[in-house]
C-alpha cells in the first residue's frame, strides 16, 4: 500500500518537474543573452566611429563604420569646391581689373642698355623645372577638383576617364621633380629671403605697384619674400601631405588620409592663386621682369628702380659694369 | 522594382566567417582584398559583438559623389555598381565609404592603389550580364540569375540577410518580436537613412 502511494507522490513530482521544464525555457526566452553587449547607436554617439577587430590581414577594415565619410564628402563635393573657385577665379579677376586700370609697370628711365646678372643658370634650372612641375601639378590636380562638373560633361565618360588616369600619373611622378625643386629653392635663397625692416617700408608704400613709387629693395622684396616663402611653406604642405594620399594609410587611418587631402587640396587651391599673380607680376605685370628667369641678366635700370639696394651691393662688389664693355659715358652712372 | 538590402542580425552572428569565404570563393577575389569581413567589437571582453559587413548599397551613395571620374551606377535593384574601365583609383571612395568597402588591389602606381574593387552584391558590372569579362573583372552575376548574394545565402546562422529591403526588415522584425530583443539593424540608419522600429 505505502509503496503505491509512494508510486503516485513519485509520479506526481516527475510530472510536476516535467510541467516546470517546459514552463521555465518559455520564460529563460525572454532574456536577452546579449544585453550587456555594445550597441550601435552608444558607440556612435562616443566616437562617431565604430572600430574593432578583424581576422584577416587588412587591419584598416576593422573600421566597422565611419560617419564622418559624410562631412568629407561635403568638403570635398561643395567646400573645396567653393574655396577653389573664389580663391582662383578671384584673383584672375583681381588682376585683370588691376590690368586694364593701372597696366604694366613700365621702367620709367627706360632701358639703359645695360644689364647685370640677377640668376645664373643652376637658379634659372632650378626655377622652370619647379615652375613646369607645378603648372602640371595644378592641371592634374585640379581636374580632380573640378574635372567632373566641368570637363566630363564635355569630352564624355571614357575620354575623361582616359585623360584623368594619365593626369594622375603626371601627378604622381612629376611630384618628386617639383618637391626637389621647392627644397633647393628654399635652400639656394633663403638668404634673400629672411623678412627685414626694408621689407615693412616697401609694404606701407604699396610695393609701388600704384604711382610712380620706388621703394627700396635688397635682392628680393616684400612681395617676391612672400612668394617664396608661399613657395616653401604651401610647397612643403602640398608635398607632405601628397605623399601621406600616395603612399595610403602607413601610420594613419582613416581620419588621418581625410586630414591629408583636406590640407593638400585647400593649401593646393590657395597655392594656385598666389601662382597666377606670380605669374602675372613676372610677364605682363611688370616691363622687364621676365628677363630675370629668362636670361638671367636684368637691365641696370630695372635693378635700379625695383632692387636699388641690391644694385648697389652688387656694384660695390663687381664695380657696376660687371664685367662687360660698357660705352665711356656709363662711367658717369 | 525591389530595394535591395542587407542586414546583420548582430545577435546571431557567431563570428564564423563563413559569409567571408563564400565571397572570396564565388568571385575569385584577389589576395590580400575581402569585400566582405566580419568585425568584432569588445573581441574577448564581455559584451562582444560581431558583425558582418561589406558594401551596403547606400541610398544617396557617398562613393558615387565623391568619385571625380564619375564612375559608380546605381541599378534599378538600387544596388551600387562601378566601371572599372573608368576607374582610375585615387582612393577616394573609401575616404567617403562609412563602412570601408572599397578595396584597392596593389598594382597602381608605386604598388600603392590599382583600380577599386568591392561588393557587388553579386550582381557583376557595366558588362553582359553572366559575360566572361565581367566575371573576370567583377565576379559572379547570382542576382541575374535570379539568385541573392552567396554571402547570406552561406550565413551558418542566418544572422546575414539579404533581399528586397522591406521583405527582410520585416524577417528581423518578427525575429525580434519572438524572441524579445535585437539590437537593431547595424549601419542602417547610415546607409540609408531609416532604422527598423522594434
Ligand atoms: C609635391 C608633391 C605632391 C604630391 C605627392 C601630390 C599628390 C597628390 C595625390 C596623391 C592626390 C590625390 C589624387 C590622385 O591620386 O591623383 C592629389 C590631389 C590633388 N593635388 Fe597634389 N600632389 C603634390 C603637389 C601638388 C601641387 C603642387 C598642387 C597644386 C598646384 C597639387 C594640387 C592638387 C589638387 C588640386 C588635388 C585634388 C584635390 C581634390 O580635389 O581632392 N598637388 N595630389
Ligand atoms: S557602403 Fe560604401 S561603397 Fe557601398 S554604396 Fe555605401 S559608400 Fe558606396
Ligand atoms: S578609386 Fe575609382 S571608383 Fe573610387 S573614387 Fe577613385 S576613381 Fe572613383
């Protein structure tokens, strides 16, 4: 008797338990095993990056997302673009407006005859390949910038793609030309270079670009110290932060190559405008400039009017004839 | 016309990689490129999470805008497709990527960049649909072939979906109503701008 009724307490706690297995993983269903783990939003919003580890060899693709590809994408779509286009188009309209009202600066005692040395050849060298470089440069790169909403629509999808890809070859390999050229530049005229007092006096008076003014000038003026050194510093900018785009993610992530193109291409856009005035002040700008790059030799009279200062260095080291033959009335000078 | 998607179901996936090697296999995908991997976040600490990712064919594409030769397409399925005759691989889609898709094999200049390659949601290129230089140059074609991407048809878990956007949002949401929790669809809101409410 006590044996069947311990049979029927027996069944009855069997199917008791039986009755709270299939009760309890209908509740356990409704823990979250992964709780405790990252959410999307949460780690968005501490580092508007999300990061972690992968297991294949690429390391930069543990970058799970990067939000901030969006903001880039406006730099580079509509900012840049806005940069570029005021800085360049403005100072084309700058200097055209500055053409057709004051003109060439002219040599006001006219040509004397005589010239004097201002580049030697290595100087003159030095100076086109740079120059050369940097007009490919700025073509190559700039149809980067500006190519597709201007050229593309014109020559079509694959003539563009076609030139675009020989661009960029230009502009991977004439990077090396140009940035030797910006080193030696920076190094074979750094010595005329250095800012001075002069320099704040040729400022106040304009540089004499307006009126007849001739304010006086070592080797290099105010103006031309501030080409240079807009040549050494955007020059050494462009060529850092080009190498950091070329040679992709060694010793940066993603952030970094987005900082690289940022400064590249806003430093590259204002370079290119502050080229053009170079350009103009060296051609039409000015009567007698050109010769300086071209031949090397500039008429005493140019030197006299824009570099008095260094016209007279240079005749207290050489004499003023510097070595050619010079008609009896010279001496007088 | 369907809007094609993916989705990881961050709570089911295992870290298996499975979806990884069906990519590589399916379109003999070069040494060295993965246009799909698998992130771990918090790797080993409580809280790990893992999610696959690859392109996912944003709405309003950031490649596509940034790329200066233009050379991205958008297929009526809305998957985001690229030329790589046009290419000429300056990197900038994978500056605008926010889920780093693109992939550069080595072969452009100074062994830096060759032209880009990455998730076709297999569905090939610019070329004849099933054609030889489109396998060459992008892979296999399963969606002309009325087949989905390999990846999530491979997902050991089924953490991995992929199909017509509306059809696999509403997968995830019954999952989630079932089972009490999810943590969301990852790179939705990025991707295309929306979430799925659960
Ligand atoms: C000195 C060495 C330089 C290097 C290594 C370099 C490298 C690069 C690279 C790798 C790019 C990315 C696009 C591509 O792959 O073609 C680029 C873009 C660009 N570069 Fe250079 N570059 C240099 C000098 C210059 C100079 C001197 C200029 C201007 C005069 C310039 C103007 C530009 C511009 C405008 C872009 C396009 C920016 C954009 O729209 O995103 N670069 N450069
Ligand atoms: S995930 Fe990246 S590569 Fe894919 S469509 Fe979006 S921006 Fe383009
Ligand atoms: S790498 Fe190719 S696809 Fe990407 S932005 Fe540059 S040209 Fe366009």
């Amino acid at each position: 008797m006590t044996s069947f009724g311990r049979s029927i307490r027996l069944a009855l706690g069997a199917w008791a338990l039986l009755l709270l297995m299939t009760v309890v993983p209908a509740s356990a269903q409704q823990v979250n095993p992964t709780a405790s783990a990252v959410k999307e939003q949460q780690l968005l919003q501490e580092l508007n990056r999300i990061q972690g580890r992968v297991s294949i060899p690429d390391q930069r693709s543990g970058v799970l997302e990067q939000p901030q590809g969006r903001e880039w994408r406006e730099f580079r779509n509509v900012t840049l673009r806005w940069i570029g286009g005021i800085a360049i188009l403005g100072m084309i309209a700058g200097i055209v407006i500055f053409y057709l009202t004051v003109g060439m600066v002219r040599l006001e005692a006219g040509r004397s005859g005589r010239t004097i040395v201002r580049f030697n050849g290595f100087e003159r060298f030095v100076h086109w390949m740079t120059a050369s470089c940097f007009i490919v440069l700025a073509i190559s790169g700039l149809n980067i910038t500006f190519g597709r909403p201007l050229l593309l629509p014109l020559i079509g999808f694959e003539a563009f793609s076609e030139w675009s890809q020989w661009a960029k070859y230009a502009h991977n390999y004439l990077s090396f030309p140009f940035t030797i050229g910006v080193v030696l530049i920076f190094l074979m005229w750094i010595g005329g270079n250095i800012p001075s007092k002069v320099d704040i006096e040729w400022a106040k008076r304009g540089g004499g670009l307006i009126g007849h003014d001739h304010p006086p000038a070592y080797r290099f003026n105010g103006g031309q110290k501030m080409i240079y050194w807009i040549v050494v510093i955007g020059g050494g900018l462009v060529a850092a932060s080009g190498y950091a785009l070329m040679f992709p993610f060694y010793g940066t992530g993603i952030e970094g190559m987005q900082m690289a193109q940022i400064v590249h291409s806003i430093v590259a856009v204002l370079f290119v405008a502050a080229m053009i005035a170079h350009i103009y002040i060296g051609t039409i700008g000015m009567e007698g400039a050109f010769e300086a790059m071209g031949s090397g030799e500039v008429d005493v009279n140019w030197a006299r009017e824009h570099h008095s200062l260094w016209l007279d260095e240079q005749k207290a080291r050489t004499g003023p004839n510097d070595g050619q033959p010079q008609p009896a009335t010279a001496a007088a000078e | 016309m369907a809007r094609m998607k993916f989705l990881c179901d961050a709570d089911r996936c295992i870290e298996c990689n499975a979806c990884v090697t069906a990519c590589k296999n399916e379109h003999e995908v070069p040494w060295g490129i993965n246009r799909r991997r698998v992130v771990t976040i918090n790797d080993g600490k409580p809280g790990e999470r893992s999610i696959s990712m690859a392109c996912m064919h944003c709405t309003d594409a950031p490649c596509a805008a940034v790329c200066p030769v233009n050379c991205f397409y958008t297929t009526a399925d809305a998957v985001v497709l690229h030329s790589k005759d046009l290419c000429i691989g300056c990197g900038y889609c994978f500056y605008a990527c926010p889920f780093g898709a693109p992939q550069y094999p080595k072969v452009g200049n100074f062994g830096s960049r060759g032209k880009m390659d990455k998730c076709t949601y297999c569905a090939g290129g610019p070329e004849a649909d099933g054609s030889k230089e489109e396998y060459e140059k992008y892979g296999a074609n399963r969606l002309a072939e009325g087949k989905l991407p390999l990846c999530a048809e491979m997902c050991s878990t089924k953490s991995l979906l992929a199909g017509d956007g509306e059809i696999i949002a509403q997968i995830y949401k019954e999952r989630v109503m079932k089972r009490g929790y999810g943590s969301g669809a990852w790179g939705w809101k990025t991707a295309y701008r929306e979430t799925i409410e659960s």
